[in-house]
C-alpha cells in the first residue's frame, strides 16, 4: 500500500523542496495547525537523495529511510532548456511505501508519472507555471487540475483499485494500473507431482492453449509430470512448460512423488501443527479422514511428529499398528503426507547413490560413464536422487537396488545416502 506521494523539486535559491504531498505531512511539516501527524521519514537528511546529482537523473532509485521502515521510490528527472533557471529544471515524483513490500509493482508507476509529467512540462510548462501561483486561478482558466489534488486521486485510486485513470487537462491523462509481480517460477521436473491450488473447471476458458487445458485435465495431485505428459498426449517439454505457466500465476504447487517406501523427516513448521495454530489439526482431520471415523487430534499429532529419516513410511504404519492404532482404518496415507509437505511440516528425505570408482574418473576428466558400462553408472555421482531414475529410467526402486547390485565396481564401492 502506497503510504505517502509528492512531488519535489529542485529550486537554485531553496534547494530541494517538497511541492506537493498527499497525505500532508508524510514527507514534511505543513504548518497547517489541522495537520498533527509527524512524517515519515526526515526529509532534511534524504533531500540529497530524493533530488540527487544530476548523474543519478533520469533513472529509477529507491531510497530507505534510517529506521529500516520505509522506502522512497522515486525517478528524478532533469530537464535542460535556457529558459529555466540554471539552464535546468529538476523535480522527482515518488512513492512511499513500507520497506518490506513488493516494490516491484510500484517501478512502473513512478516511471509513468516521471515521463507524463516530464512531456507535460515540456508541451505546457505544467510544473513550472503551477508553481507559487496557487490563487491566481491559473488552474480555473486552463482547465488544468492542482498537483495536489492529482497526488491524492492517485493515492487513493492505486490503494483502493489498483488502477487510475485520470483528467489532468484537455491534453493529458494519467492512466495507471499496478500488476502483481510473480517471480521466476521453478524448473518443473519429470517426477514432480502438481497439486492443484484453485478449481480450474471454474477458470478455464476455451481460448485458452491447448496444451494446456490437455494437461490440466489431468492435474490430480498423485501423477507425476511425466505420466501427465502420457496420459494428456503431449511431450514431456511441453507439459513441463505449461505447468510452468501455472507456476507463474501460483495455481498449482509441486510435490515429490509419494512411495511407501520412502522416507519423511519433520521440519520446524511441525510446532506449529503441534499447537494446533489456526486450527491446522483440525483442518488435516477434514483433509485425510477417509472412513468417517475421525482419528483425534492426539493421534494425528503422535503420527505427524513420529516420521523420521531413517523409517519409510511403511515402517512408520507398521510401527503404529504394532503399538494398537490402525493407520489406514483412519486416515489416507498419501494425503497425510501430503498435508505433511504442503504445510512445511514434513519434508522429503531423497535417496542417493554414490560410486567413489566414478566420483574418482570424473575428477581425472572422464565425465561419461566407463565404456560398456550399465546407463545407471551416470547416476552415481551423488547428485540424482532415486525419483529422477525411477522418471528417466522407467525403473521401479527395486529394480534400480537390482542393477545397482551388478555394476562393474568393486565390493563396498557404493553407498547410499539420505538426505
């Protein structure tokens, strides 16, 4: 949220001065005796800043205050003309907004404002006729709007809606709109499972692409990219970048694939399930109770906080039916941890096979596996976990511990890790 807006400007006698600013006050003192909110910031120490040398002119800045609290975002402009002071006219528009926002929205709107009052000012020497003539009626003749009242619709406009289009003369208009900023979304891998955030039969449309309406159809939360990619009749490159798009626009999350036979480990978002903030415990009930009987918050807390790196999660059922409570008669395995991984209570402990024989002919510079050797070889650096083989591969963990077992390498050679 936009906390304050002005307009500065450079004058050769004054220095940098504070024009305009809405709310009053937010930037400096008024004077107005109705006006008893102190700034935000101390202008008197960020002036240098807000209008700098002409080197950092003409080109988007930020600025944070001493305390850390907020940040000025601003384009300080300089236009050089004999008929100005100086042979210059310098001014800056700026926002201020809470250091701890996303400031990526707001570049392109002190961007627009720094080049339509930059061409407005050029065309019609907006800025510096307005200036110190507030009751001449200059405003009233030329139908043009005062700068203050302009900052304040901006404000509230890009605050309330997010857009704003407004008159400013006969001529000009001021037309706004703030885009979220998605980042870069993360590379989608063949064993990544999407699981769905919102109902797309709700969303998509007919014009959407192809491809991508193919592959949403087969979003369920359990199938992994590749056997999407199968099931949607679409190559693997473009399922992946389709749930790519998805991504972007955080529709969907990606998960690892669940086995029974692998491994989960708590993270410290688990303390939070174990309070039971905002009802999560509750809400894992409602979200893995499969046969209406409801398992108690003290036993989904018991099977949340007992998974562990070394148990699989077929040790981990086993375990607890051995000590009376029937996992399965309760609750749906894969949804549990999938509740486990989607709230950061839980995390995937991946599986990895290391060769020190190859780790040693990589480093003398042999970077392929050794001739005649098994296409697992490759795998066996450390850096590619079980998923990736069982996707490239199509190979299931026990087949891969089988070939594994006949490589060419000596006894003891390989070692599994967890991590």
């Amino acid at each position: 949220m936009i906390q304050g807006i002005f307009y500065a400007r450079f004058f050769p006698q004054e220095g940098p001065k504070i024009v305009a600013q809405s709310p009053p006050g937010c930037i400096t003192a008024t004077g107005d005796t109705t006006t008893t909110r102190a700034p935000l910031i101390d202008f008197d120490v960020l002036h240098e800043y807000i209008i700098p040398r002409q080197a950092f002119c003409n080109r988007y800045v930020t600025i944070n205050s001493p305390d850390g609290k907020y940040s000025i975002l601003g384009y300080p402009i300089v236009i050089p003309h004999a008929k100005y002071m100086r042979n210059e006219f310098i001014f800056n528009f700026g926002l201020l907004v809470e250091a701890d926002i996303d400031q990526v929205p707001y570049e392109r709107v002190v961007r627009r404002l720094a080049t339509t009052f930059s061409e407005m000012e050029k065309q019609t020497e907006y800025l510096s006729q307005s200036e110190g003539r507030p009751d001449d009626g200059v405003e009233r003749l030329t139908g043009r709007r005062p700068i203050e009242s302009l900052l304040e619709i901006v404000k509230e406009d890009l605050n309330n809606y997010g857009e704003c289009m407004i008159p400013v003369d006969e001529a000009n208009t001021i037309n706004m709109k703030l885009f979220p900023h998605h980042p870069s979304p993360p590379v989608v891998k063949g064993w990544h499972v999407p699981v769905s955030k919102t109902k797309f039969a709700d969303i998509v449309d007919p014009t959407w692409d192809l491809t991508l309406q193919k592959v949403i159809n087969h979003i369920d939360g359990v199938s992994d990219v590749r056997r999407i990619a199968h099931a949607a009749s679409v190559s693997l490159d473009l399922a992946k970048t389709a749930l790519r798009h998805l991504l972007y626009y955080d529709t969907i999350l990606l998960l690892d694939m669940f086995f029974f036979g692998a491994c989960y480990a708590p993270r410290p978002g688990i303390h939070d399930f174990v309070r039971n903030v905002d009802g999560m415990v509750d809400e894992c009930a409602g979200y893995v109770s499969h046969t209406g009987l409801r398992p108690s918050n003290y036993h989904l807390i018991r099977l949340m906080t007992s998974m562990v790196p070394g148990r699989t999660v077929l040790e981990w059922m086993w375990a607890h039916r051995e000590a009376g409570f029937d996992v399965l008669r309760y609750i749906d395995v894969r949804r549990f941890i999938q509740f486990g991984l989607i709230k950061g209570c839980l995390y995937r402990v991946h599986k990895y096979v290391v060769s020190k024989q190859y780790l040693a002919a990589l480093a003398s510079g042999q970077s392929r596996p050794m001739p005649g050797g098994d296409p697992l070889q490759r795998y066996t650096d450390g850096c590619h976990h079980f998923d990736q083989i069982i996707t490239e591969q199509n190979l299931t963990d026990g087949e891969i511990m089988k070939r594994l077992k006949t490589l060419p390498v000596p006894k003891g050679d390989l070692a599994l890790i967890y991590r």
